[in-house]
C-alpha cells in the first residue's frame, strides 16, 4: 500500500515518525524535490534506497527550505528492489511516486510492480512531447479525466520544475493527538500504514522486538 509524506518547507520530519512508518512500509524509500538553480531555473532532485539508516541519514540532510515528498515502500506487486522502490521517471524531467494498488496493471512478470507498469503507460503515452507540451498536459483537466478511473483510490504524484501535481486521493494533515506537535499539520497519503504515536509507545515487547527488526 505504501506512503506518502509530504515535508512543507520550514519543516522537518521526525524521525521517530519515520520509525514508525518504516515498520508498516519497509521495502525500499525515496524522496523527490525542487532545488533552486540561478535565479529562476529549477532542478529536480531524487534519491531511492532499501536501507532504513540510509532513509534517516536522507531525511537529515534534506534542505529546511524545500518542499520535499517523500516515499515508503510497501510492497504489493514486484520484487523487492533498487528498480522497484518509488520514484520512476515517466519522461525527461517529470518523476512518479503512487500510493495505493491498481489491480488492473498487476503485470504478468511477477518481478514488475503495477507502479512501474504505470510509469511505463504514461512514458508510452507522453513519448514524443517536449518537456513543455507535458507540463501542460499533466495539469489539464483532460488529463485528470482520463486517468481518474486508472487511479481510482490511490494517490499519484508528479514532479516537474514546475512543481508538483497530485492525481487521485486527498492529504491527510496529521493531528496532534495522532502523533505530536512537531508532526502536526504534515501531509500523507493515508492514515492506515503507520501508528498513532500512543499505540506504538503502549506496543508489547514482543512487537516492539519485531519492529526492531523490520528496522534492521
């Protein structure tokens, strides 16, 4: 199922939230974001790996002032690898991340998860356009139409130097009583593959060992 954290400039993600996460969504991680580059062009920065100590040393180095996502695998359909862990790159210079299974693009190849089939569809499809044409395309109306019924229940993001865009699901802004006041009001995908914060103290020993382990 996955998740997607949504880091606002001025912010940081904790890493005890991260903890948490990586537990429920342990099969690879990646972030995506703008940096600024001279005084109006912007260049997309992405990085993906397996290692949760890696995800941490990641996330403490992302820039304070960047608006960041982040993704945390969780493994549906694919293999469990560098190629699988979120995000694809669709066309020269826009990248993917999703949340959610899209059942109909379940490929036959049992090593392919159905978000890099959907990565591969929408490469096919803006195969041929500038990086211009796609950054219209992708923020038309059209274009929501057309994927809504594919995407229906997940959450799709695209990363362009123009920003983001976001197909499907809604944010969940998390509440202080979910975790606390320094993850109050940062966005994710869903409120089912992490803990509140009161659950994951109170968890046995025996679960805490497990989550210790899936941490490893």
């Amino acid at each position: 199922m996955c998740l997607i954290i949504k880091k606002p400039a001025g912010r940081r993600i904790t890493t005890d939230f991260l903890e948490n996460a990586w537990r429920h969504n342990h099969h690879g991680w990646g972030f995506f974001h703008l940096d600024q580059r001279g005084a109006t062009a912007q260049r997309l920065v992405w990085a993906r790996g397996l290692d949760f100590q890696a995800l941490i040393s990641h996330n403490a180095g992302l820039p304070l002032d960047a608006e960041v996502y982040l993704h945390l695998r969780r493994a549906t359909h694919g293999d469990v690898n560098h190629e699988m862990a979120h995000p694809f790159e669709v066309h020269p210079g826009l990248l993917l991340m999703h949340n959610g299974s899209i059942d109909c693009l379940a490929p036959q190849d049992t090593e392919v998860s159905d978000t890099a089939e959907l990565a591969r569809l929408l490469r096919d499809m803006l195969t041929g356009l500038s990086e211009a044409q796609v950054g219209v395309l992708i923020r038309s109306q059209g274009f929501q139409a057309l994927t809504a019924p594919l995407i229906q229940g997940s959450m799709v993001l695209l990363l362009d130097a123009q920003g983001a865009v976001r197909l499907g699901r809604s944010w969940h802004a998390v509440r202080r009583e979910e975790w606390d006041e320094a993850m109050a009001g940062i966005e994710v995908s869903n409120t089912h593959t992490w803990g509140e914060r009161s659950a994951a103290q109170a968890q046995s020993p025996a679960a805490a060992r497990q989550g210790q382990a899936a941490l490893a």
